[in-house]
C-alpha cells in the first residue's frame, strides 16, 4: 500500500507539487471557477492518503507535501503529528485544509497575472484599454470564485514562496493578503510578467513590487522629483507662451517622461553605464533635449525665429526632428554620461533599429560584450508602438547574437489616442504594448499623473535590464492635453475625452500640492523654483535674440571630431589609389583559397570552390568572390573593421561567397577564414540577418554611424528585396546629410540583372536610386584638378554598377580611403559571378590603379575611332551581350562600347572625352532594362548636357512596362535579342531620334 502511494504522488508531481514549492515555479492554473481547487487536485480520497502517510512518516511523501503538510498545521495552530497514533478523524479536515490553502495560492497568482486589469492607470479614468473578453475575478467580493467565503477574510494563511508581500511574515491573515495584493498590482502600477517563462526573472518582479514599503520616498527624492516636474511643465508652458501659434508637439499631459528617462538614466549611470542611445518621435523632443539632454535653451529658442538663416549646406530639418550628443557629470550618480538622441523623421517608430545599430556599435568598438558600459532607450508612442511593422522587428533583433545590445528600456507615452483615432479602432490587443510580449519583456503599466509611481518603475526597469540585461517596456499612460499639435483642434474627433482633459489639473499642480500637504516643502520654496527655472528660461531667450544665424551642425547626433578637420570639412580632397601590392593580393587570396584551422571537414563542394580560387592565384586573375575577399581582406589588415550583414551573406544567396566555413562532421563547429590573415587584424563581422529588410537595413544604418573608419555593407537577398526598407533609405540614407549634416558610408549591395528570374528577382530598381541623386542634369560641372573627388564629396550618395571584379573591388576600398564619407549603391551581379569572361587581372589591382568611372573601348575601335560609326553606352551586365554580339556580327571596328561604372555622381568628363574621341558616331545608350526604368530618364539629360546638345541621344532597350521583367524564360530572350538587334542596326537610328 505504501508504495502505491508514494507512486501515486509522483506521477502526479508536476500537477500537484509545483504550485506550493516556490523554486520551480508557477504553472499553469486550471479554470478559475468555485471548485478551482477540487479540480486542481484529486478529491478527498488522494489527499488522505497522502497525508496519512504523511502522519505515518513523513519522509515517505514527496517533499513538497511534507512542506505543505507542515505549513498547513502551522498556520492552523495544529499540535505536530505524532506518527502513527492520531487517528483521521482527530486531524482537521484535510480536504477543507488544503482546498482553503490552494484557493488562496490560485488568489495570490490571480493578482499576479491581472491585477493590471483593474489598476488605476488612466488618470481621465476612462480606460481605454478593452478587457471585455477577460473578465477578472479577484477581490475580496469575489471569494466564491475560489471556493471560499468571507468567514475566510480573518483566517491566516501560510504564504506561498511565490510571492514577497508577507515581508518578514511567513503567515497572514487573507483580509490581509488581498489588501497588500491590491497595493502591489492593483493601484497605479499594473505589472504584466507572468508570461515571462524564466522563474528568476518572475521572482525578481515579485520581490520588486510585492514587498512592503517600496513606494516609500525620502524627503529629498521627493524634492528631485519635483525640480523635474517643474523643469518639463514650465518648458511647455514658456513655449505656449512665446509662440502659441508654432507647431512644438509638447509634451503637455504626460510631463512626467521628463523624470522618467532621468531616473532611467540615473539608476544606470549608477550601474555602470557610460553612454545611453535614445530615440523617439517628435512628442516632447524639444523638452527631451532641453531637460534631459540638456541642450542649450537659446539654441532651441533660435529655432522658432523664422528670420535666422542656416550656415550649413542642406535643407536642415524641423526643430522637432533634430538630434544632439552632450557628455556631461550625472548629478545622481557623479560620474560621466554621454547622451545621444538620435535624428529622426516624422515616421515615428523609423528610427527604433537605427538606435540599436549605433548601440551596437559603441558596445563592439569600447569591448561592452555585455551591455554593461553602453545602452538604448526608445520613447515611442501608443499609436505607432502598437501599428508600425518596424517594431516587430526591431524586438526580434533583440536577442540575436550579431544584433543585441543587452537590453533596451522602452518607454511608450500612452496618449490614448493616435491622431484622431481611439484605440478601439487602433489596434487589435488589449495594450498597445503587447508586442513586446513576444520576447518575453516585461511591461510595466503606470499611470503618469503619478510621480512616485513612474519614478520607481523607472528605477526597477533600469535594476531589470542592467541585471538580466533584456529588454523591458514601461507604458505610461496618459493624455494629450492639446490636439496633435498646437494648432489641432481635438474636439472634432474626441469631444467627450477633451472635455475631461479640460478639467484635469496638471500633474505638477497635483503632485506639488501633495508635496506641501506633506511638509516636504513649502508654498514659498515650490514658488521660489517655479520662478527660478521660468527666470532661466527668460535669459536664454534673451540670448536667442543675439544668434545671427543657424547652424545645424550643432545639432550632431554622432560627431567624428577626429575625422575632420577642425571647421567640420574634409582634411584633404584627394584620394590615394586604391590598389594593393601584388603580395597582398596573393596572400589574401591563399587564405581565401583555404582552411586556417587544423582539424576541420569542409564540403566536398568547397574543396572544389577553394580549388578554383587558387587557380585563379596561379593565373593572376580574380572573379567577383575573390576581388571582394582582397578588398574586405586588406581593410582588415590595415585595422579597418568590416560588417557584412544580410539574409544569407555568410554563404551568398548564390553561393559564391562562403566566408563562414561550416565543419561536416561537428554541429555549430566553423571557421571564418578572413579572421585569420594576419595577427592583430581587425575584426571581421559576417552575420546571416533575420528575415527583415526594413529593420536590419536600419540596424547598419545605425551602426555605420559609430565609427567613420570601419565599412559597414547590408546585402539584400535579391536587390528588389530593398523595398521594404524603402522608408530607411529614403528618410535616412539619401536625405541624411541633407536634413542633419550627418555623413554616413553604408554600403548596399544590390543584386540585379535581367537573368529571366520573373518581376520578382530581377531589378533592385536603379531608376528609384538615380532619381534621388542630388547632381543636375543640365549643368557641366566645373572641371578642376579634384574634380572626381569634389563631386563625390557634393552629392548625397554614390551609384555604380560594376562589371569587372577589379572595379568592384576597387569601388570598396575607395569607400575608406575618402576623406568624408558617403552611402555607396551597388548594383551587383548575378550571373557574372561565375561568367568566365568576368575575370579581372592583378594588374588592374595593383598600387597606382584606381576605381574606373567610365571604362572605354578597349578593342578596335579605340585605335580607329574616326572609322566607328556607333557609340554604345551602358552599364554592368548587358555590356558582356553586347560584346558577344558585336563580335558575332563583325562590328568591332566600327561599333565603340562605352561602360559607365559610376553612374551617380555622372561622370561628365569621360563620357565628354569618349564622345568627342567618337565625334563622328551615333550615340546610343543601351540597357536591358526597361525604358521607364534602369538609367535611361538618369543618364539621357545628362548625356544631352555632355555633348552640349548637339547630337542626339538614342535609346536601346527593352519598352516601356509595369512589371521589371517577363516572368517566361522564352520571352526574356526574344526581347534580350530584339534590343540587341535594334542596338546593333547602324541604319535603325538614322534620322530618327528617340
């Protein structure tokens, strides 16, 4: 009989033991109805065995009962057991005994799991938050749903290890139970965590907001917390003030961020942290800066002054978008802190990745592998937290190991509405931050008419990330005293909300008040700081009236003080060659061709691969694979960190590249051969993405901003894929500078040709890139001796379509060996990277040599150019067609092909050169894209200003269509032979131009 029992409890031990042995955890609850705990565990008959056994000895039960046995006579004062010679029937009722314990259990994990449903976070008390489908059954009206009554109010039970309320108390009374409950999950607090499947972390959440006394303020915090009230409702108050009719977005009704991201910052700096990235949308940007960064208030003030002009170049941007970096002494911790709030657009949740990219960054390069000297913060709002993709996948990069930065603290300025929609009509969830849910980050609800409660959740939420350094959200929920802006009228759309809002008082108003009820401080010291920040507002507005002039560079989210010269320009405008000794080459490509580790089994497949490579070295030649390795390879020797990253880089969606060797025979065992070419090399970071465009594409973005000296490359699996990025490249990437006076030398790599692939893989879109180039098609520049260089350094970004090994890998290395830098557009290549004519010699490589913006004529009709009679123009991989049917149809003598390599900024003095060696010829410019996209809209306007418009200007190519490319194979060749055709009929043009 004995041993059916203790069978019987072990069989059972996950369902029965667990929910009162704190050390495993909570598990899963059964329904919540009135015999909760009959259904939880074996009636009557179960139990008794167990604990007659129990009585009997108690080391025959599993440990768990002995504990629980044991506990449930302490709490009801029962005398300890005497083995064996009390009979049942003298000891309480067991069923009734432990069915009260395991309600109770069940009651306190309730509040743990929804007590948020019933907090007083919403300070209009209109609640927002639809919980209709998830009706909450706590409280000690509703006791029945557990199976007890109010006679059980006065009982007192022992308190399970999964939960700290009792503090030093192992017992309470459950009247007691449910008031502490309340407090710690039901007031202005609401915490969501239970989801989270790691049981350290949910005890580390419990002990935080379940112990008593913790929103307990000395007088001194209080007083901090005020000065910072005041500091973020009197910077709202100065600039409603002085121009009421200027759009500002304030911050007014959710004042409380202010003391939020100090606190944050505080607690961090305390712990640590060094420096602290931020991002965040344009709500409360201007107070950010003002009384968090720190910003000079006159140069804020000067930007409402309409008349000051900017001394930059560029467009500048609003006031509400800028950025600022400022290192300055944190008055709470005394140590150093550099702050950095990022630029961003209005689309609000764009700049999340760019954020972590730059996070990232700064960990790699100061040695932070975990977190602990650099962090992020992103301010978001509910709206956009709870709609933009973006924020998916920035959540989704948080734990990878080429992506994280340890955790980020999101702080979500809870308006309650987006524009002028309600959350009814704004998301599908309960909470706008349910998304962050998916990796298990806890949130933590307040409400921001509250100060003491924002200011400790804001201080546990520092504690959680720089402990378990995960991410972790904090949602305060408030309002939005005024429309969407200053000038929005809300009423239209909201009138019920607003008219509540009308009559709220100000957090400040509230909060000082309880201050002074307090004896914290007087009526006359509030006063007092109220006029002394107002008077500092006054003197820096005063001192805006003095600028003369603008100057967005003072604005600088990620300044590169020694990379320029001390007024901010280039130290040269000359660019060295970017060739390489032929010994380097070779070295290089040894290791390329080989595996620098002992013992490691690669792919038969591969032996092959390398094979060919060293071919290649013994013939001096490179094909793509390999003119990328000496490029990449020798940054790396010469200290440059390179960062290629991207959905399959590590192999190449082609398979080509291989620069992550995978051992056959030992999982997760590998060997990245371009980390072993010299000793004390830089770092190479190859690293396969998630399956994100939009969010990777941003990450590098960010992370290129670090660092001028490293070469960050985002590689697109197909380059139509940049498309979804389409927001980080237009916002960011080609405006960037323009709008911030911020350089960035990203580079994109875009797979492109027409291979008949379908629509879908065979464009990267050069049209939508060519069409955002900043240099004018109807004026010739003025040619001087840096003329190359000054136009890379004048346009927005750099567009080439490389169709040579040798150019692309002389394309790479130039992007470091600028003195400024800029986002390099790479149209790559599909099939030339195994087409055995796309081959280029160590001699194109060598010191001396440089990236060829144009590549003329190199056959017959170079040395006879008065006898050609048609001059092609073209770019990338339609020139290896044109060849082979120029050679096919005997036309080389008389048929000049004319590659142009750098399409933006346009190469106006070669292509002038070539079309006045060719005086005598048609000019054609020829492409296997179609006509309303590729180059030709680019090119055809400047190559008009070229030739001054004398000659005309054909065009070769496919027509005009939606799609960028057939999806049949059989019609991707008849159109390919049709426009080889026309392109090669001398009488096709004659008089007739296109």
């Amino acid at each position: 009989m004995h041993r059916l029992m203790t069978s019987a409890a072990a069989r059972l031990r996950p369902l029965t033991a667990t929910p009162w042995t704190s050390r495993h955890g909570p598990v899963q609850r059964g329904r919540r109805t009135k015999s909760a705990a009959a259904e939880t565990f074996a009636k009557g008959s179960y139990v008794e065995e167990m604990y007659l056994a129990w009585l009997q000895e108690p080391a025959s039960v599993h440990k768990s009962w002995d504990v629980f046995f044991r506990n449930a006579h302490a709490a009801h004062q029962s005398p300890s057991p005497l083995r064996g010679t009390l009979p049942l029937s003298a000891e309480p009722d067991v069923e009734k005994l432990v069915g009260d314990h395991l309600a109770v259990h069940t009651l306190i994990r309730t509040y743990q799991v929804r007590g948020h449903h019933i907090a007083k976070l919403d300070p209009l008390e209109i609640n927002c938050v639809d919980l209709d489908n998830a009706p909450c059954s706590i409280g000690s009206q509703k006791l029945g749903s557990y199976g007890l009554d109010h006679s059980a109010l006065d009982k007192t039970f022992r308190l399970p290890k999964t939960t700290f309320i009792g503090g030093n108390q192992d017992a309470l009374a459950l009247r007691e139970i449910i008031r502490r409950l309340e407090e710690a999950y039901c007031r202005h607090i609401g915490v969501e965590f239970m989801f989270i499947n790691d049981v350290q972390q949910c005890q580390w959440i419990r002990r935080k907001f379940e112990s008593p006394g913790i929103l307990q303020f000395g007088a001194e915090e209080k007083r901090i917390m005020m000065t910072r009230m005041i500091q973020s409702t009197r910077f709202e108050d100065f600039l409603q003030r002085k121009w009421s009719s200027e759009k500002r977005f304030g911050l007014e009704g959710c004042e409380s961020l202010i003391p939020a991201l100090k606190t944050i910052i505080d607690e961090s700096s305390a712990r640590g942290v060094e420096s602290v990235v931020m991002g965040m949308p344009h709500r409360g940007r201007l107070n950010v800066l003002a009384n968090v960064i720190r910003k000079e208030l006159d140069q804020i003030f000067c930007q409402f002054d309409p008349k000051l002009e900017s001394a930059d170049e560029g467009s500048g941007d609003v006031k509400y978008h800028l950025g600022m970096f400022h290192r300055r002494k944190n008055r709470i911790s005394d140590r150093l802190v550099t702050l950095s709030l990022m630029a961003n657009p209005s689309h609000l949740e764009a700049v999340d990745p760019v954020v972590q990219g730059k996070t990232k960054a700064e960990q790699f390069y100061s040695g932070d592998t975990e977190g602990k000297k650099v962090m992020s913060v992103l301010i978001h709002g509910d709206a956009a937290f709870a709609g933009q993709g973006v924020v998916y996948e920035t959540f989704h990069l948080s734990d990878l190991p080429s992506y994280t930065t340890h955790g980020t603290v999101h702080l979500v300025v809870n308006n309650q509405i987006g524009f002028t929609t309600d959350p009814r009509m704004a998301r599908s969830s309960a909470y706008p931050t349910d998304v962050a849910r998916v990796v298990n980050a806890p949130v933590f609800h307040v409400n921001a008419d509250h100060p003491e409660a924002v200011t400790y959740v804001c201080k546990v939420a520092a504690q959680w990330r720089n402990t378990f350094h995960k991410d972790v959200v904090v949602d305060l929920v408030c309002y939005r005293r005024n429309g969407h802006n200053e000038m929005d009228e809300p009423m239209f759309t909201q009138p019920l909300m607003y008219k509540r809002i009308r009559k709220q008082k100000s957090v400040l108003h509230t909060f000082a008040h309880k201050l002074i009820a307090e004896g914290v401080v007087s009526a006359q010291e509030y006063q007092e700081e109220v006029a002394k920040y107002d008077n500092t507002c006054e003197k820096a507005y005063a001192r805006s009236k003095d600028e003369k002039i603008l100057h967005i560079k003072h604005w600088l989210d990620s300044p590169w003080p020694d990379f320029f010269a001390a007024d901010g320009r280039p130290k040269t405008m000359s660019c060295p060659s970017s060739g390489l000794p032929e010994d380097d080459l070779r070295h290089i490509g040894t290791v390329a061709a080989s595996v620098p580790v002992d013992d490691f089994s690669i792919h038969p497949g591969l032996s092959r691969i390398l094979k060919g490579r060293a071919d290649m070295l013994k013939q001096r030649v490179c094909d793509w694979s390999l003119g990328e390795y000496m490029a990449l390879g020798s940054l790396l020797k010469q200290g440059v960190h390179v960062r290629l990253s991207g959905q399959d880089v590590e192999r190449g969606t082609f398979s080509h590249r291989h620069h992550v060797l995978h051992d056959q025979n030992v999982d997760k065992k590998i060997c990245i051969p371009m980390n072993h070419i010299v000793s004390g090399q830089a770092t190479y970071t190859v690293c396969n993405s998630s399956l994100s465009e939009y969010g990777v594409l941003g990450f590098e973005l960010g992370f290129a901003m670090a660092n001028p000296n490293a070469l960050i490359l985002w590689e697109a699996q197909f380059g139509d894929f940049h498309n979804t990025a389409q927001c980080i490249i237009d916002q960011f990437i080609s405006s960037g500078q323009a709008k911030w006076v911020r350089q960035n030398g990203i580079v994109l790599l875009l797979p492109h040709g027409m291979e008949g692939m379908g629509p879908e893989h065979s464009s990267a879109r050069p049209e939508r890139f060519l069409q955002m180039c900043n240099d004018d098609p109807d004026v010739f520049p003025k040619q001087n001796r840096d003329f190359a260089v000054g136009q890379l350094h004048d346009c927005n970004w750099i567009v080439v379509n490389c169709s040579t090994p040798a150019n692309y890998f002389h394309v790479l290395r130039r992007q470091i060996l600028l003195p400024f830098r800029k986002p390099l557009i790479v149209f790559t290549p599909k099939s030339l990277l195994r087409h055995p004519e796309a081959r280029s010699s160590f001699d194109l490589m060598l010191p001396g040599t440089h990236f060829r913006r144009v590549i003329p004529d190199e056959g017959p009709a170079s040395a006879q150019p008065a006898g050609v009679k048609l001059m092609v123009l073209c770019s990338g991989k339609i020139f290896y067609d044109l060849r082979r049917e120029r050679s096919k149809r005997g036309l080389d003598a008389t048929v000049a092909l004319v590659r142009v390599e750098q399409l933006s900024p346009f190469p106006f003095d070669l292509v002038r050169t070539e079309t006045e060696r060719y005086a005598r010829a048609d000019v054609v410019w020829c492409q296997e894209e179609h006509k309303n996209q590729g180059y030709y809209d680019y090119v055809k306007p400047r190559l008009q200003t070229t030739v001054g418009h004398a000659r005309p200007i054909r065009y070769a190519g496919r027509d005009p269509a939606a799609a960028p490319a057939t999806g049949n194979k059989q019609t991707h060749l008849t159109e390919l032979q049709r426009l080889l055709n026309v392109t090669f009929d001398l009488k096709a043009f004659s008089g007739n131009h296109r």
